[in-house]
C-alpha cells in the first residue's frame, strides 16, 4: 500500500514537469512558424520554471527575511532594532556565537589539514585506495546518523559498570575514571566537532587528491634530484602549488560549519552550553509559538557571516570567465 | 622489489591510524546492530566478535518438580531459560568457590546431596531424601560464550517502531526531490549556457550568489507562505509536494551551476551546426545535449539524492512529524529522544538509515567523487 502510493506519487511529480516542457516546446511549435521568433519565447519557457522557483524560494525569502527581523514576533509591527538588542543581551547567543567561532576556527583547519596529509600518503601507498575509501565514507552518511553513530562512542556509565561507549572502554583500560563526554562544558564542544571533523574530512582528502595528480611529476623528481627530503618537498612544493584548493575547501568547510545544527540538534539538542546559531534559530521558529523576529535575527548573522564568501566566489568567477 | 624505508614505514603507520579511528565508528554500529538487546547494553561490542569466558549464576528448580528415580529423588531441567550457543567449563556450588568443578563432576553438598552440570546447561541433581527447598540450589557457572548475533532488532525497529514506513516517506521526498530539480535545472542551465537572453549574465551573478545563502534564510517567510495556502485552499501546508519544491528551490542554484558548467563546456561547433540545418532549441536539448550530460547528471543526481536523504532540516519544518509523513532523520531524531539509553534501537535504526546512502556509496564512488571535485557549494 505504501509503496503504491510511493510510486504514485512520484510518477505523478515528476510527470507534471516534463509534461510542462513538452507541451510548452509544442505549442510554441505550432503556433510560431516564424524561425526569428524562436529565441525569446523560447528562452522564456526554459527558464520560466527555474526563475520562479529561484524567486519564490530564495530570493523573495532572503528579503522578507530582512524585514522580519525589523518587526515582532508576528512580523506585524515595526520594532526597530528592539530584536537585535535582545539578540545581543539574550546569554543562549552569546554562548551560539563563541561556540559557532570555535568550530569556525577548528573544524576548517583540521579538515583542510588531515585531509592534505591523508591525500598525501595514501595516493603513495598500494593500499591507499582503500584507506582512502573508508576515510570518505562518512561523507555519504547524514548528519544525524553521525550523531547516533558518535553518540554511542561517547556513552557512558557508572564508574562501576561494564563500559560500552568505545572511547570510555579505552579510558577505563587505561586507569582512568570514565566521563560523560557530551555533559562537561566546553569540552564537549570538541567531541560534537570531532563528529564533523569525521565527515568532512573524506571531502578535503578527495579534493586534495584530484589537485596532487595535477602537479609536474618533473618538478618532484628536480627536487628530488637537488636532495629535498620528502618534508620539505611537501611544504615548498605541495603546499604552494595547492593554495587555491585550500582556499576553496576551506570556504566550502566553512559554509558547512557555519550552518551546523543537525549534529547540536541530534546530540545535545544545545544542552551543557553547546547551542549554536543554527539551532537557536530551529528553536526560535517554534519556541512559544514562533517568533519570527528574532528567528530572523539569528537567520541574518548567519548570512552576513557567508557574505565575504559570497563575494570572494562572484569574484572568483569573474577571473575564470576572463581567462 | 619495493623497498621499505623508515619514512614510508612512518606514512603506512599514520594512515593506520586514521583509517581505524575513522572506521571503528561506524563497524561499532554495525555490529551493535546485530546484537541481543540484553547484551548490548551489559558489555562492549568488541566483547561480541570473540568468544568470551563468562561467569553467571543461575538458579535450578525447588522441590515441586523432583520425581522419584530408582529409588533417588531427582530434579533434572536445564539451566538457561532460553536456547543458546553457551558452552559451560566449569561450575561451583559456593560463592567463594566459582569454579570448584569441572563439567560432567559430581558436586556432593553440604546435606549429601548429589549434582553434576553439563556442558549444554543441563543438571540432574539427586537425593536419597524427599528434597524440601521451597528455593533452587544457586549454581555459579564459567562458560565461553561464542558471538551470536541476531536480527531481531531490525525485525522491532522496521515494522514496531515505523523507521520502515520513515524509510519509505524519505524515498517518496528524495525521488522527486531530486529529478524534478535535474528536469527544470538542465533547461535553465542550457538557457543560460547557449541561449540569447536580456538579463543573462545577471542571472548567473545570481545563481553564484545564491549558492551559499544558507537555507535558514528562506524557512520562515517560507513556512508562512505555505501556511497562507494551506489555509487558503483549507488543506494540510505540509505536503509531499511542498517538500519537492522547497528542495527543488534550495538545490536550484548548485544543481544549476555544475550543470552549466558541464554543458558550457560541449563543443559549440556542435549547436551552431545542428541551428544551421534548422533545428530549434528544444530539438537541440533534447537530442543533443541531453544524451551527451549522462555522465554529469549522474553526478548530480547523486549528489542531490543524498543531501535530500541525508537532511533533517526541511523534513522537520515543512512536513508534519506523524508516521505517515515522518522522514527517516527526523524520526532517528525523535528516537534519540524517547528511546535515548535502547541502543538496539538507536543502532539498528541508524543503521537502515544509512543503508541507502552506503549502497549509492560503495556501487556509484566513481560519480559521487566526480561530482563532488567539480564543485560541492551548497546553499
């Protein structure tokens, strides 16, 4: 039955949109003998479906947004900055904004960096297929999955009790005392990060990987020849020639970060001071029935957050369209 | 022959490393997954893939079931209340001494009475007396216990705890999800690759804008636009069909933009000659350019496919959380929730979740990977 209406479903969404093209293309076929006229309606048609959609999904929103943020919680009354004063005084952001700068500052950096050194070895190894393989496994994997998957590593009982979280196992096997990982402020910070640090690392590595191919094999063997060790060929070759990949990693990593909530939501639901921005907002849409102002406030540090991306990326493209 | 280095002995040892930390993880939910729920959450999922030494304590049967037995009055029964693959070593009949006997050994006790346990948990016990306790005699047993593994848990957590019917409802979001958003990009991408147009180069700004808006920008306005049409129209706001569009609209502009990008770069040689012999934008589209982006499409599809699986984000906000709607992340999450310490559960749920991903992973690597080098930005 419900994999009836599955594939009702999705014949049905799917069908309306090719239908869509089809019938457009053939009406206009029809009706237009003249070959001049081909371009603009044409032009229309295909772009008509994608345009609304990027109107009425992103850009429409982006502005309404904005606005929102300058009213109450009804988005009927213009407050002023009264949202945003709240934002700054209210000790739940405050505590979003310094962890979101820590996993700015950590998450990014380590990525970019076990991804290059990972990239390096493995594609110099016969079984670095395979490692390579598992560590980009991960990536497939949701954020909440991840969540579970962690959650179950950091678990913890008594000090007592048989220990079944892994890293707790490890910790009782050394002479320590276990620890509820995910309940010690600020620490726990790292533990949630270790868990995107996890994920994102397979996309830096493969990156890495696809750019390390694109480096003058003649260049390494000159290097060679002159005496350089393999460390310093790493950092006066390798790391030089791969700047524009770190860069754009980084921003991808960072886009990602900056956005983090599916992990905060799963784990700690923002619990023992690990709420970010992301999550503040989530809970701001709903919490005392939604209140969409300062929803909106927290939607907007975000963006501002990605608008130096924003540009550096237009800018970017610009350059490759000249050359 | 290769020969082995200090430095490249260093490389293989750091990349051990990373791969075992970076395998443990998910292999620990694996095996979980396939655990008896009892003994999950008694002892690590390391302890399950070996055979273990256990030592346990049972009781036997009390007096209400002895028979009399050529003259002995006996209780025979076995053990473990339910079947399994424990091998019994020895066993002892004080506390103080756990391991007193060997199997098959005839333990005399303290009132004379006779009992040798085997090795499958059966025990006869016998006196020459009428037994009277109203208790059974506690038997401290070692055995090895060698790893069994059940599928019981996925049994419960498909078909009791509805992750079944969640795995289902994410299929119904993540297919259209994902063609619709191909059908109306790749027409947008070609207008905006070879077709001439006022406002283009614009268009494109924007789409390299919008590719990093996070998408918490849209959900509010966003939410109460459906809300006005569903009250509009005096139907639910959230619906399959709303989650298709607002994924279709936050997957816009990447899929837009690697699919210019791909078909930006076919042969212009190619359209000019089929313009010439008079074929019309959409002929060229779709005899042309449709076959030849295969391989791109691929990468795409692939890609979108698994953001929309993978996403708790939109299914939370503009689909209603009840079994019928209910995507898989969401009710991993709600899970987490109320069943937070049954990590048969957790595992086995997390685990299906990550069946469909897995499978793309390991049988589509090629094209996931592709897709990704050419561009992962994703608003």
């Amino acid at each position: 039955m419900a994999i009836f209406s599955l594939f009702f479903y999705v014949l049905t969404g799917i069908l309306v949109c090719i239908l869509y093209y089809h019938s457009a293309n053939f009406l206009l076929d029809y009706f237009v003998k003249k070959k001049s006229n081909d371009s603009s309606i044409r032009a229309f048609i295909f772009i008509a479906p994608a345009f609304f959609i990027l109107i009425i999904f992103i850009i429409y929103p982006v502005l309404e947004t904005v606005r929102l943020s300058f009213f109450d919680k009804y988005g009927r009354e213009f407050v002023g900055i009264s949202n945003y004063i709240w934002a700054i005084k209210d000790p739940e952001f405050r505590r979003g904004i310094l962890n979101n700068l820590g996993w700015l500052l950590i998450v990014p950096t380590l990525c970019t960096f076990f991804g290059l050194v990972i990239a390096n070895l493995a594609d110099r190894l016969w079984w670095g297929t395979i490692a390579k393989s598992i560590i980009f496994m991960p990536l497939a994997i949701s954020f909440v999955g991840a969540g579970v998957i962690w959650k179950f590593v950091y678990d913890y009982r008594g000090p007592g009790d048989q220990q079944i979280g892994f890293l707790n196992a490890i910790v009782v096997s050394l002479g320590f005392e276990p620890q509820a990982w995910i309940t010690i402020p600020i620490w726990n910070n790292l533990f949630l990060m270790a868990i995107m640090i996890w994920i994102q690392t397979g996309l830096a590595m493969v990156i890495f990987s696809a750019a390390l191919r694109g480096i003058p094999k003649e260049m390494l063997e000159a290097a060679r020849i002159d005496g350089a060790n393999e460390l310093k060929i790493f950092t006066s070759i390798i790391i030089p020639y791969l700047q524009q990949t770190i860069l754009v990693i980084w921003t991808i990593i960072t886009i990602l970060v900056l956005k983090i909530f599916d992990i905060i939501l799963a784990v700690t639901n923002g619990q023992w001071q690990t709420e970010v921005v992301a999550n503040l907002m989530f809970d701001w849409m709903f919490r005392g029935g939604g209140d969409s102002g300062r929803g909106s406030v927290f939607a907007i540090v975000i963006m501002i957050a990605v608008i130096p991306i924003m540009i550096l990326n237009i800018y970017r493209h610009r350059e490759e369209q000249k050359i | 022959m290769k020969k082995y280095t200090f430095s490249s002995l260093i490389s293989q040892f750091i990349l051990l490393i990373f791969v075992i930390v970076w395998i443990i993880p998910t292999f620990g939910l694996f095996v979980t997954s396939f655990r008896d729920k009892d003994l999950l959450s008694t002892s690590g999922w390391w302890t399950s893939l070996i055979t273990n030494e256990v030592n346990e304590i049972y009781r036997t049967e009390n007096n209400e079931s002895q028979i009399l037995e050529n003259n002995l009055y006996v209780i025979k029964s076995n053990l473990f209340e339910n079947i399994n693959k424990k091998k019994i070593t020895s066993f002892g009949i004080t506390s103080k001494n756990i391991n007193e006997f060997i199997i098959n050994d005839i333990a005399t006790l303290k009132d004379g009475s006779k009992i040798t346990v085997y090795e499958n948990g059966d025990y006869i016990w016998t006196s020459e007396k009428p037994f009277e306790n109203k208790k059974g005699k506690r038997i401290f047993i070692t055995a090895s216990s060698p790893p069994t593994f059940t599928i019981e848990n996925y049994k419960e957590v498909l078909f009791k705890e509805g992750v079944g019917q969640a795995f289902i409802n994410t299929l119904t979001v993540a297919i259209p999800s994902t063609v619709i958003p191909l059908i109306i990009c790749s027409f947008f991408a070609y207008a905006l690759s070879w077709m001439q147009f006022f406002g283009r180069d614009t268009l494109l700004a924007l789409i390299i804008a919008s590719l990093v808006v996070p998408l918490q920008m849209s959900l509010i306005p966003l939410l109460s636009i459906y809300n006005d049409i569903g009250a509009l129209f005096n139907v639910s706001s959230k619906s399959y069909p709303g989650v298709w569009m607002a994924h279709t609209g936050f997957g816009l502009a990447s899929t837009t933009f690697l699919l210019r990008n791909f078909i930006k770069s076919l042969p212009h040689e190619m359209i000019e000659a089929a313009r010439v012999d008079g074929a019309n934008h959409y002929n060229i589209f779709t005899r042309i350019i449709l076959p030849l982006s295969i391989p791109a499409f691929a990468s795409i599809f692939i890609l979108q496919f698994l953001w929309v699986w993978n996403d708790l984000l939109v299914g939370l906000v503009f689909l209603d959380q009840v079994p019928s709607e209910i995507i898989i992340t969401a009710k991993l999450r709600e899970l987490l929730g109320s069943r937070g310490e049954n990590w048969e559960i957790l595992t086995t749920g997390a685990f299906v979740s990550m069946t469909v991903p897995l499978a793309i992973f390991f049988m589509l690597q090629r094209y996931f990977i592709r897709g990704l080098v050419a561009g992962s930005v994703k608003g």
